[in-house]
C-alpha cells in the first residue's frame, strides 16, 4: 500500500516537474523524476517512504540523519533536489510556527542548547572553521577572498565600526572562542572581557589569550549575559551571532542589558541571524523544524524590524544596519566544503549520526541565505548621552572613516 502512494505521488510530482533524482526502493525498483539523475536516494526499508510523500525538508532530514535512507551525489545537488521536493509539497509552502517549547530560555534551558551545539569538541570544529576559529558570517569586501582573509576582514570590520580605540573597555557577549576580543586587543589596543556559555570556548578562548600574551588586556568569563554586573561599565558592547538565542520575548530584556552595561554616548554592534519573515515565522520548507530538532534547540529568529524596535525601545539608537546574508551564503559554502573534504577525519571525531545532522546544516544554510530564506544583520546602536547642543553620540558624521585605507 505504501509503495503504490509513493509511486502515484512521485509520479504526480514528476509530471508537474523534472527532478534530476533516481529513488532506489527498497527491492531495488528504482524511479527517476528527471531524464539525468545526479542524485541518488537509496530508501533501506519500505517505511521510509513516508519520507518522501509530500516531503519537507524537515521530514527528508530527518530520514538521512536517522539513517532511513542514503544519498548519493554533491551535497549541492543534493540540497537543490531536496527543496526542489519541498517546493512540490502541499504543506510545505508556508512558514512554520515555532514550536511552545522554544519560548522558555531560561538560564539553565540556555546553557544546555549552547553545550548541545557548541561542545562536540574544539578540534571538530578546528577541522573546518578557519584557524582563528571565527563561527559567524565573514566579510567579503571584494568578494574573492578567502575564508582566513574574510575572517580576519570581518573582524576589523566589526572593530572600525565600534571605532575601537587604545584603553576603550568592550564587551563581547558571545564570544566563542575568543578571535574577535583577541583582536580588539591586539589591534586596537581595547580592554576586553569576554563571556560565553559553552565549557569548550572558555578553556580553549583562554588558552588561546595566554598564549597572546594578552592576559593583561583580556578576561574571558563562563557567564550568562543576565548575570554582567554593573552599570555603565563599558565603552563599546559587540555581540556577534547572539541575539538569534536569546527568544523572541527576551530580545527587550537582552537589549535592556546591554543598555544598562554600556556608558552614555558609547556604542554596541549587534551581528545576528534574522528572519525572512516579517512576523518572525521560522524558515519555511520544514527548514526551520530540522534546526530546532537537530542543531540550535534555542533558535529564534525576529525579523530585522523587530530587532530594531526592541532596541529602541530600550533607549538605543540606531546608526546603521547591514545586511550580510550573501557573504553568509559564502562563508557557509566554505565551511560545508571543508566538511565534505573530510567525511572519513570527522566521522571519527563526531560519530556517524551528528557529522550527518553537520552536512545537512551547513548546506542546507548556505543554500537557504543564497536564496533568501534568511538573512544576517549587523546593527550599529548608540547610548546617547545629553550635551550642551542636545544629545550626542561616540560616532563620525559620515561612514568614511569604515573604508579609509
């Protein structure tokens, strides 16, 4: 019975569309949706054609994480056949609701998703990330640069935006494993304390400090951003890749903080995910189901709009929004390249199951920002402190001084 609706429904899909994909069953039948198949999905039992009848991309996910069926081909191809799928699903069009649990965040919710995510282990991710181990979008100013210079490119960029200057004190809330306060010290001659939530980024940000030589200029902590103490404490706040785990309904609450840290006429860079979707629905196609499944169980991405709101609202002001969703596309590329360079090293290091759930996350990422599905932002905010001509801001009147040689 399963096997004839599979075989009507793939059959509706084809005449509908050419699918470049061949679909082995499991008695060796195989059923081609295009005349020049460049992947192959291979089901290893008859229950996972469930998978496949009116598929998502949460449902096809799953089913080669879980190790229901193989696949064969460029994990390009592969990505673009699977939503080439999803876009013929009936209910795959919409976008998704986030699912109840998401909404909770609290500290102990939020650290177990940041340990979930971030501590398989540092030499996995050392395999793929460039060495400084930058895990946010780089900045491709002209375009061909590789990942080590977009890296270190995006973090001047975040530098000059801040208009970092020697003894400023800056925080990094989410600092990972210490690239951005390692050089704002060393470059721009910043005061930095960084704060984390993963176990691994601590002790390696640390051990990467010492050997720096920088242990006078930087602090990195095993803190939640709602336990910073004081008020008016420093000169510049950067958080890169943050925001997007902070939830929905804590976004005035995280802004608030930051307002409360940061001193009058100082200024924060917000870099983070953002949703396509005005109403701050999660990424359509089942995309967005398989990342809270399997990659950030705390995932929630506002819409630029209510980013910038709840930061106003707050008493920041806004100065500049940038989007980066191409370069994240091509950082994205880059990381997922690096990966499949190195399936045989890495399943030894992840196991079989989580470098699966990897593959399909980074390009399933990289084909979801090159498309629109998502994007990333980077908002420049100021504290505006009162002056005798009205309020002022730490900042130039023009952007020239970002692009001065």
């Amino acid at each position: 019975m399963l096997e004839k609706q599979l075989s009507k429904y793939l059959a509706q899909v084809r005449e509908k569309r050419s699918i470049p994909l061949r679909i082995r069953l499991w008695d060796g039948t195989t059923i081609d949706l295009g005349d020049d198949p460049v992947v192959t999905v291979t089901l290893r039992e008859m229950a996972a054609a469930r998978r496949l009848i009116n598929p998502t991309l949460d449902s096809l996910g799953t089913a080669f994480v879980e190790g229901e069926l193989d696949v064969e081909g460029n994990v390009r191809d592969i990505i673009e056949v699977a939503a080439a799928l999803a876009d013929e699903a009936d209910e795959s069009k919409g976008l998704g609701k986030l699912p109840e649990w998401l909404a909770k965040h609290t500290r102990s919710t939020d650290k177990k998703a940041i340990e979930y995510h971030y501590d398989v282990s540092n030499e996995f991710y050392s395999r793929w990330l460039d060495p400084a181990m930058v895990y946010s979008c780089a900045y491709f100013p002209r375009g061909d640069e590789s990942l080590v210079e977009a890296q270190r490119a995006k973090l001047e960029h975040v530098c000059r935006k801040l208009r970092l200057r020697p003894g400023m004190t800056l925080l990094d809330i989410g600092c990972g494993w210490g690239a951005l306060a390692i050089h704002a010290a060393k470059h721009h001659g910043a005061r930095v304390l960084g704060v984390t939530l993963s176990q691994n980024q601590y002790d390696l940000a640390r051990e990467r400090v010492r050997e720096a030589g920088l242990e006078d200029s930087v602090e990195i902590q095993l803190t939640d951003y709602r336990d910073i103490p004081g008020s008016e404490v420093y000169d510049r706040i950067s958080s890169i890749g943050m925001f997007e785990h902070v939830g929905l309904k804590n976004l005035p609450t995280y802004f608030g903080i930051v307002h409360r840290l940061l001193k009058p006429g100082g200024l924060t860079l917000q870099h983070g995910i953002t949703s396509a979707d005005p109403d701050d629905r999660s990424v359509g196609r089942g995309a967005g189901d398989f990342i809270a499944k399997y990659v950030f169980p705390d995932g929630e991405l506002p819409h630029v709009s209510r980013a910038i709101s709840d930061l106003s609202r707050v008493g920041l002001e806004l100065a500049d929004a940038e989007s980066l969703r191409r370069h994240y596309a091509r950082t994205l590329q880059f990381w997922s390249d690096a990966v499949e360079a190195q399936l045989p090293e890495l399943v030894e290091l992840a196991g079989e199951r989580r470098l699966r759930i990897w593959r399909v996350y980074l390009a399933g990422c990289a084909y979801g920002f090159a498309h629109g599905w998502v994007n990333v932002y980077q908002l420049l905010a100021a504290k505006p402190r009162q002056g005798p001509s009205g309020l002022e801001i730490d900042l130039p009147m023009s952007r020239a001084d970002l692009y001065a040689d």
